[in-house]
C-alpha cells in the first residue's frame, strides 16, 4: 500500500508539472540534500548556488564532492560563466522564492544563461507553489520557464499541507538519483496517510487551483490595504 501510494503520488506530480517523472522524498530538506550531494558529485560536475539559498540546498551543496562556486544574482553568474562557452557539466541552483525575505527570482535570466551556456537549471520553488502560476503550478509557470528548467523542486509541507518534498525532472535523471541518492535509499518513506494527503491536496489544486489562487490573493490585497 506504501509503495503504491508512492507510484500514484509521483505519477500524479510529473504530470502536474510537465515533467517526465518525479521522485517523492520523506522530507523536503532531504530531497535538495540527496540531489545536490548525488549530482554534485558525479565526475567533473560544478555546482553554482545562489548565497541567499535555502539551507537544505546549501548543506547539499556541502556534501557535493564536486566544486561549488557561489553567485549573488544573474549578473554575477554570467560574468563568472563567461569564462567558457559551454557548462555542460554545471548545475545552476536558486530558491524561486527566497524565504528569508520573500525576493522572487528572475527565472527568465537565468534561463536565457542556461540556453546560452548549456547548464543544467535546478529551481527550488517550495513557497512558490500554490501561490503563483496557473492553477497553483508556481513561479516556473508564472514566468513562463517551465520548458527551460530542468530540474523541479517542491514540498509537501507549505501549500499542500503534508509531509515529504519531491524533485521533478527528465526520466534519465530522476532514475539515476533514484538508484543514488543516499537521502532517498537510506532513510524510510513517507507513511501512507501522508503520501494520501500530498496527494488529494494536489488533486484539489488541480481541479480548483485557479478558485484558490484568486481567494489567496485577494486576502493577501485586503490585508495590505488594511495595514
């Protein structure tokens, strides 16, 4: 019942998000921590983290055997990208939304970086989901990027109010990290009843994402407008 719980979850959030499959994690803090740590240590990877990151994909960061570089913004990862012409084996990675101070990023910078210098985009959008994009899909979808980001991040424990976090991403990758990822092999999975929670949240926003987007942000206006 687990295991199926899982599948059906997963199944369910690649085709939310437009990805080819997902992988389901028992915490959000582990799910950028194995990504990061696995694939910032595959052979000549490079990782490229924004310093306001999230403390999950720092820590990541930290366990990745491979170099990792920090950047403040757009600007100052194209001056250090510009030193090469392509970055294959790089793997840029930023909050969409900064929960330190509430700063979105500008995903569409980073993207038109990515076209141009061939890099692998990593976005944790964790307080982006259920907040912006059509029917709750997030900043991705709000900036219109989702067809330029290669890997997807996102909790169960903000919006769709359960436990767990998950990566969305190319078959070949979530598949590699499936058979790697020490944060996923050696830990338990999430327990059904919260795996069934992800998943019936989700189901609401799909089918009454755009009811709740709108209510969201007319609350977020009438408190503005009362402060």
């Amino acid at each position: 019942g687990n295991l199926r719980s899982h599948v059906e979850l997963e199944q369910e959030l690649a085709g939310f998000f437009g990805f080819d499959q997902a992988l389901v994690f028992s915490s959000g803090f582990l799910a950028n921590l194995g990504v990061l740590a696995t694939l910032g240590s595959h052979p000549g990877a490079i990782l490229f983290s924004e310093r306001a990151n999230h403390a999950s994909l720092i820590d990541g960061a930290r366990l990745a055997a491979g170099e990792v570089r920090i950047f403040e913004d757009p600007e100052d990862l194209a001056v250090q990208l510009a030193g090469r012409e392509r970055w294959e084996n790089a793997l840029v990675v930023m909050d969409a939304v900064f929960s330190m101070t509430g700063r979105v990023s500008d995903l569409a910078a980073y993207a038109d970086l990515r076209d141009r210098y061939g890099f692998r985009l990593y976005v944790d959008d964790a307080h982006g989901i259920g907040v912006f994009g059509p029917d709750g899909r997030g900043t991705v979808y709000e900036q219109g990027v989702q067809d330029r980001v290669d890997l997807l991040f996102g909790t169960f424990s903000k919006s769709l109010a359960s436990l767990g976090g998950f990566v969305c991403g190319e078959e070949r990758v979530i598949d590699y990290l499936r058979h790697k990822a020490r944060a996923l092999i050696f830990t338990a999975g999430l327990p059904p009843a919260s795996a069934a929670a992800a998943l019936a949240a989700l189901r609401v926003l799909r089918s009454e994402g755009k009811e709740i987007i709108d209510r969201l942000w007319a609350n977020d206006r009438y408190w503005k407008e009362g402060l």
